[in-house]
C-alpha cells in the first residue's frame, strides 16, 4: 500500500470517527469524541474531584483538547470532501 494511499485511508477514518455532532445552545454544533477521548475527559474530571490538579487546570486542558479535536475534524472532513469531488 502506498503512502498517500495509506493517508487516504487513515483520513477517511477520521471523518466517520468525528461525524457524530451534538447541537449545543451556546457553543453551536459540536463533534462528540471517541470513547477513548470521552475517557480522557472522564479522567482529567477524576483528578479534579480529587484534588490532584486543581479544576481551573482541568477545565483549560479539556477545552485545549476539545478545540484541537474539533479543528482536526475540520480539516479532515475538508480534505475527504476535495478528494471526493476530485
């Protein structure tokens, strides 16, 4: 398998993995993470509770995590949608 074909493949992977959306009031459509993410997420709340990091922390790294993902997803589905009309 080539390269670019390998690629192909792995970003088409990753729009079916960030196709599912959720309608937020405020924030507008957002992609909802992977299970594993969501278990991240689970965990960074975790240590919070338990005071292990302090919850401002908790809140600025999830939100880090959760801009970067959205804007993976973004770029992702952009490129599967020129490969598709290419």
């Amino acid at each position: 398998m080539s390269t670019l074909t390998r690629n192909l493949s792995g970003a088409h992977e990753m729009i079916r993995t960030y196709c599912r959306r959720v309608e937020i009031p405020v924030l507008g459509e957002v992609a909802v993470p992977p299970p594993d993410k969501l278990a991240y997420y689970a965990g960074l709340g975790v240590l919070a509770a338990l005071q292990v990091i302090e919850w401002p922390l908790a809140l600025v790294i999830t939100a880090g995590h959760l801009l970067a993902d959205q804007h993976l997803s973004g770029v992702v589905r952009g490129l599967g949608e020129a490969l598709q009309s290419a």
